[in-house]
C-alpha cells in the first residue's frame, strides 16, 4: 500500500508530482488534489480518471498519510488556517512547495508540532528534470523524511540541507537558476543573429548547445572547470572569447545576483511570516 497524499492545488508543479508519481507506480486512487477551480479539477480527471479530484480541503485531508501544500506563498496562512483542526487530528507529514514561506510559520499556521519538510524546486520538475532543495524539522521521523524525498524524486533529483536559512541560497541559485539559462539562451541567440545567423538557426544551436554542455557536465567525471579548460585551447577562438566574459565580470556580476535574490527570499519569508 502507498501511503495517501492529498494535494491542496493542483498547478502545475501539482500536476507534475502527481504525473512523476502515477509514472513511478503509485496507483491514482491513493492521489487526491484539490482546487476551487472547476475547470483545474476537470482537467486533472480527464488525464487521471481515478484520481480523486475534490473542491473541498478538508475533503482531500480525509485519512491523508502527506499533505503536500502546492498553493502561491501568499495564500499559505488563509488556507492553512481553517485546516488546523483536521490536521491535527490526522497528523500527516506536512510537505511544503510554496517559495518562501519557512517550516516554522507553516507549523503555526496548522496548529503546532507537526513534521514539516519544507522544499524549493524549480520548473524544470515540469519536464521531470527537476532541481529540490529540502529540509526538515524536528518532528520529522527518517521514515517521514524519506517519503518526502520519493515524493519530490518522482521529477528530478533532491538534495538535503540541515540549515533552512540556506533554503534562501537554493533559491537563489536552482530556484532562480533557470530565468538565468533562458536569458543566456536569449543573449546567445541574439548574439548569434548578429553574427549573421538566421535566427532559427540561432535558436537552435543555442538551444543544443547548453543542452548538450549540461548533459555533458552531469555524465562526466571532471567539475565544470575542468571541462571549461578542455575545450579552451591556447590561442584559440574559445579562449579569446572567456577571456572578454572574464574582463567583463560575469562571475562577480553572476555572485552579485545570486546574493540579491537570496536577501529577497529573505524579506519575502519574513514578510509571509507575519500573516
């Protein structure tokens, strides 16, 4: 038997565990997501017909094992809430997708004393090639903490911090991290065209070409340093090319705007926090 997890939201990093789950074994019948919207719900039966699909949330905690919270930051406290009682009388394992809103407040908004894992993943779980940051709170058993990573491997891989402030820093590089490709991808292409290149052709190869770099990084057995040094040859056209991104400061730039969206995960957990 699969434990039961009831989803409260059902957008699309919903959609997508759902999806990653159903693919890894879990039978639909133990899934249940709710969501005030009739048009998300109808949705969600016609490509999971056994799925228990309900507008209700405290019909979806109904004998829930996981409750996994896949709803915008800024309705976290107004839909908690009213589900403080249910939920501690169930007791669930609490699982947390939401950006910026910390273990703690969630814990207090639900009535106390729960086991919380609270998780950043990135949009690339809609492709299954996700990127989890977790964390976990006292309450949480090992057993809890490994339901929770199965969860959230069902769309990429996972890595486990024993400090939540550093959740702040995983936004910032891998929740964050993929606006930065894309507007790599962008300037590369842009670039490209500007060579001469028709820009299909230019999307193309721009596109292919992080693919392929990444796929590389991640089956070789060198850092991306390493691989970098490879393919930059003495007096070549790739090493003429690093050298002006290296003059131009793309590395303090890169660090510079990492450490800006980290400080404002910050301020935003602490503004949420306050609800």
């Amino acid at each position: 038997m699969k434990p039961r997890i009831a989803f409260i939201g059902s957008g699309n990093m919903a959609r997508s565990l759902i999806g990653g789950l159903i693919v890894d074994g879990w039978p639909a019948s133990s899934l249940c997501a709710s969501d005030p919207d009739a048009q998300q719900r109808q949705h969600l039966l016609e490509r999971w017909p056994e799925l228990r699909v309900t507008a209700n949330n405290e019909t979806a905690l109904d004998q829930a094992d996981v409750l996994v919270l896949a709803i915008k930051p800024q309705v976290m406290a107004e839909v908690c809430l009213p589900l403080a009682k249910t939920v501690q009388k169930n007791r669930p394992l609490i699982l947390s997708i939401a950006a910026g809103v910390r273990s703690a407040d969630i814990d207090r908004w639900l009535g106390g004393q729960l086991a919380v894992v609270r998780s950043m993943p990135n949009t690339p779980a809609l492709v299954g090639s996700g990127a989890t940051g977790l964390v976990r709170n006292t309450q949480v058993t090992d057993a809890q903490r490994d339901l929770a990573e199965s969860i959230l491997r069902a769309v990429g891989m996972t890595v486990w911090l024993d400090d939540e402030t550093l959740l702040d820093a995983v936004t910032a590089l891998s929740g964050s991290g993929p606006a930065y490709v894309f507007l790599f991808i962008e300037a590369l292409q842009e670039a490209g065209i500007e060579l001469g290149l028709p820009p299909e052709t230019a999307a193309l190869l721009a596109l292919e070409t992080v693919f392929g770099a990444a796929k590389l990084a991640l089956e070789a057995d060198e850092d991306a340093g390493q691989l970098r040094q490879r393919v930059t040859s003495p007096g070549g056209t790739t090493e003429r090319a690093i050298a002006v991104l290296e003059k131009g400061g793309l590395r303090p730039l890169l660090a510079k705007a990492l450490a800006s969206a980290k400080d404002r995960a910050g301020e935003l957990a602490d503004q949420l926090g306050r609800q």
